[in-house]
C-alpha cells in the first residue's frame, strides 16, 4: 500500500532500491511504487531530504548558455547532467542519478571547479539536454572522435564503387544510430513532417508540429556528417544513394517503441546539397471519425446526408495539409459495410483502409487520375474517391461517373466552398454539368488546439481584438496560450478542423449554371444556413478549444 513520505527521510533499503532502480533506467514512477511511495514527486522530495540536496524545477530558470560554452559536452550525455549556473563559488548541475558521486569527481576535475549537485524532474534534465545540445549531438560526438582518431570516417558522398561498401558497413552502427534518433525525437514531438535542410555551412532540421515548423536545435558539427544522413535515408527507402541529380521519392516503415510508423520520403537536389522532407505517418495515432475532427453537430448531420446520396460529387476543398484526406477518409469509414463498393484513386495512398479497395497512381506509366477512374468504372463500384481534381479530364470523367448513378469524393485546391463551382468550369466542364452533378462542398482549414494544462484567460482589451469577433456570443473567457513541459513550450497539443459546408440548392444550381461570380454564391449560401470558416473557428473559440490567432492565422474576414 503506497504511504506519503514526501515530508520524510528515506531509509537506508529504500535509498538502496532507489538507486539499483535509477542505475537500471527504470522511471522514478515505477521506483517510488517499489518503496511504497505514491508520486515520482513524493520520492524526489525524500531523496532531496535524505541526501540534503535541493530540488530545482527547471521549467521555471533560465540557463546560463555561457556556462555550457566551456562545459565538457560529452560528460553531459554520458551522465545526463546539466550545468544551470554558479553559485556561492560554486557551479551547480542538475543530475538525474544523485546517487553517481564518481561522475560528479569527474566532473570537478574535470572543469576545476567546485560542484553542487541539485535534484530534478529526468525528464526535464533530458529536455534541456536536447535542446540545448541538439539532437542527435552525443552520436555526432562519437563521430566526430572516430573521425579524429581512429579516421574511420569517410565522407559518403566522395565515395564509389567498393570504397562506397566499405564506409557504408565501417559507419552502419553510427549513421543508424544517429538517424534513428532524429526519426525518434520527431515522433516523440508529434510531428508530421521532418525537414533536413542543406545549407551553405550547417545542416538544418525542422519538424512540423501541429501543423507549423519548429527548428530542432542541432550541433553545428552535424553538417559534416549531411551526406551520411540521407545516404542511410536512400538505404532505408530502397532508392540510390549515388544519384544525387534528379529528385527520388520513397517509403520506410518502422517500428519504433512498438508503433508503426510509414514514413514517406522526398528528396530534391539543391543549391548546397540535397533536401530531404518526410511525412510521418504513425499508425497507432490513426483514427478516421468524422465525430473526432472537429465538425459542428450541424454540420456533422448535413456532411451526414450528403455521404449517403446514390449519387452526385461530394467536394473537399482547402490547401495542402488542411486534412482534406483525413476527412474523405472519415466519410468512407461512416459508409463502408459489406453491400457497398468502394475504390479509391490516390497519389500517393497515406493510408490503407481496411475492405475499401485502393490504387496507387503511377502518371509515368499512364496510369494517371483519369485512366483509373476509367478503369474503376468496369468494376461496378457504387463509391469512388478520386484523390484530387487536376485536370479537365479527371473533372470530366468525375463527372460522368456521378450521372452513371455513381457517389464520387474528390478534393479540390479552392479558397472556399464557394469557389469550387467556378474552378471546375474553369478547367473547361460545362457549368450545367457542373451544377447537375456537385452536392456539396466542404472547405475546411486546421487550427492547434489550446493545451489544457497550461492555457489561461485572454484579457487584452477589446480593442485588440478583430472587429468581426462576435463578443456578444461569448459566455466564457476566451484563452491564450501559455507553454509548459506537456506541450513542448508552445502553448498548442493537437489539431481539429474548422469547416464551411456549402450544400447545392435550386438557387445555388441556377447560379452555377449562369457562371455567376463566387461572391453571389456564397451570398445565397449564407442567407440558406451556410456558416462560413471564420464563423466557425469563432465558435471554436468561444467554446476555448483554440485561439484568437490560430483563426486569424488560416482564415480571413468574409
């Protein structure tokens, strides 16, 4: 039965079982329940107490960077401690294991300077580390030793033939290990893509999280070590590590930590070197419900009627990374069961999708968006989603297949809903096709969601807000973000969609028929019920799930 000793000593055999937990990388949490304790907090305050050491929160102190300039980098992974700043003579380190006093000798003599231990969160003495330090910085440390010692290393990219073997198998250990951790750090950070970018001195690596790019602190050495990156990369996706011309695209897929991770991977050719971006796709994150991204209750039951017509082309519209295919996805899982057929069309194929029959798009063999959908047709489906609407006869053929009696998805790059009727008579399909054949449309647009741990009130005066907030909505306070260790510092953790459903009318059809302007659409779209984007994501607020800013940031005013 677990006690609180937070205000006491521990005891000669709970010190004893604290550090064999510690030495064996078991989490404190599991530590404290061995010794009878109910928080990984009440065992650092016992150990604080029964070693006379303080504890220091380190989300709560700045660091002085100057100190870790002149600090012995690789002791630092080796005994993942942290330098935090002088005192009293002194210098003081944040340690995870308080029980290492020889790493501690070490690091006196080390530096020459008298150190003070202080007890801390493990986790947020390895955040610092990384952040500070960079990722993957103790693995480019080892590099960097075998290259000054033993001259193991080879730059890749200079190597041929048999030499290029050779380097590969001497470094595989190395250059896998530092991959793995720039693949392992992203996903731990929830990202969706990683970029490794080439520039003229150092290498640069930024992971979009929650839809925005964050750069990753790296060691300025790392750059020497480019070409070994993406040439283990190359490896890993099956594509050649000696073409460095034309632009290659690949997939890996990984275990890591026991989730599924596909990774698909670009790489083009640029001014310093190649570039390198990859979508993660985490398996164990997937879930496809229209009730999970965010839609209205209003919404949700008119996106409801639209997905279960006979026929007709249901539109998502939106930019790139606006989560139109996550909710085509979600509208195919609502529908499928055994009486139904349903094929899609993709490039590339995200996600595969359990009994809905899926083709990958391969345009340099001709199998394009318009061939397949062709060929789909000779397969007696009832539902087809064609990835993207491209071209006139991609448009054309979508179109054909929804006045054979078939339900067609498709997405669009549109600003709005509205829009969606002007740009398929754009790309040359009659504007009475057009209004005959499309049901709906659904613009959407991705917003970060408020961490819950740590946001609080909004209280900048009215005046700062944009003029079209409707304040005599909001019951409750509106939140800002704030940052805290839950969220990497950010403020945000998670995204949810914010949507405009524009459902087809007699009005609406004449209007599309008439090649009318996209403001007249969207006017009589509104007066029928129809709440726009920005109407929605201020409801998001109002509700506190996002903010202010998020809607400013991918919405303008109507």
């Amino acid at each position: 039965m677990s006690q609180d000793l937070s205000n006491a000593r521990l005891d000669r055999a709970q010190l004893a079982s604290v550090a064999d937990a510690i030495k064996s990388g078991q989490s404190l949490d599991v530590a404290a329940d061995q010794i009878g304790l109910d928080s990984q907090e009440a065992l650092l305050n016992g150990l604080a107490r029964s070693l006379r050491l303080q504890i220091v929160d380190l989300s709560e102190i700045e660091i002085d960077e100057s100190i870790l300039e002149e600090f012995p980098v690789r002791l630092v992974h080796r005994h993942e401690f942290f330098p935090l700043y002088r005192r009293g003579g002194a210098l003081v380190i944040a340690v995870t294991n308080p029980f290492d006093f020889q790493a501690i000798d070490t690091l006196s003599a080390s530096t020459g300077e008298m150190v003070q231990p202080v007890i801390s969160d493990p986790t947020q003495v390895r955040d610092l580390i990384k952040r500070y330090l960079g990722v993957g910085a103790e693995t480019i440390d080892g590099l960097l030793a075998l290259q000054r010692d033993d001259n193991e290393f080879s730059d890749l990219e200079s190597l041929t033939g048999q030499d290029l073997e050779d380097a590969e198998v001497a470094q595989q250990a190395s250059v896998v290990r530092l991959v793995n951790e720039i693949l392992e750090e992203a996903i731990e950070a929830r990202a969706s893509d990683i970029h490794i970018e080439a520039q003229e001195k150092r290498i640069k690596i930024r992971y979009r999280i929650d839809g925005v790019l964050q750069k990753q602190s790296t060691p300025q050495e790392m750059h020497q070590f480019r070409a070994a990156i993406i040439s283990r990369l190359k490896i890993m996706a099956k594509l050649n590590i000696a073409e460095k011309r034309v632009p290659q695209d690949g997939r890996i897929k990984l275990r890591i930590k026991g989730r599924e991770i596909d990774i698909r991977l670009s790489i083009i050719p640029m001014l310093h070197g190649e570039g390198v971006v990859m979508r993660v796709l985490d398996k164990a994150n997937l879930s496809f419900s229209l009730k999970g991204i965010g839609m209205s209750e209003e919404v949700y039951l008119r996106f409801q009627n639209l997905i279960r017509m006979p026929h007709g082309i249901v539109l998502v519209t939106g930019p790139t990374g606006s989560g139109k295919t996550t909710t085509l996805y979600s509208a195919l899982s609502e529908i499928k069961n055994e009486e139904t057929k349903i094929i899609t069309t993709e490039d590339p194929i995200e996600y595969q999708l359990e009994g809905i029959n899926q083709i990958q798009v391969h345009s340099k063999v001709g199998l394009t968006f318009a061939a397949s959908l062709r060929s789909i047709l000779r397969h007696d489906p009832d539902v087809v989603l064609v990835g993207e609407i491209r071209d006139l006869e991609t448009a054309e053929n979508a179109t054909q297949a929804s006045l054979t009696g078939h339900l067609v998805f498709s997405t669009l790059h549109t600003n709005d809903s509205a829009s969606a009727f002007m740009r398929l008579a754009d790309m040359g399909v009659e504007p009475f096709l057009v209004s005959s054949t499309v049901e709906g449309v659904l613009a959407q647009r991705l917003v970060r969601k408020l961490c819950p741990d740590c946001c609080e009130p909004d209280t900048r005066p009215r005046s700062e807000f944009p003029s079209d907030f409707p304040f005599e909505r909001a019951s409750k306070p509106i939140y800002r973000p704030v940052g805290c260790p839950s969220c990497r510092g950010n403020g945000y953790r998670g995204r949810l969609g914010i949507y405009e459903l524009l459902t087809s009318s007699d009005e609406l059809r004449e209007l599309a028929t008439k090649r009318a302007a996209t403001n007249e659409i969207k006017a009589v779209a509104r007066r029928n019920g129809m709440t726009t984007l920005r109407e929605d994501g201020w409801e998001k607020v109002i509700s506190g799930v996002t903010t202010v800013d998020e809607v400013l940031r991918v919405t303008k005013m109507d």
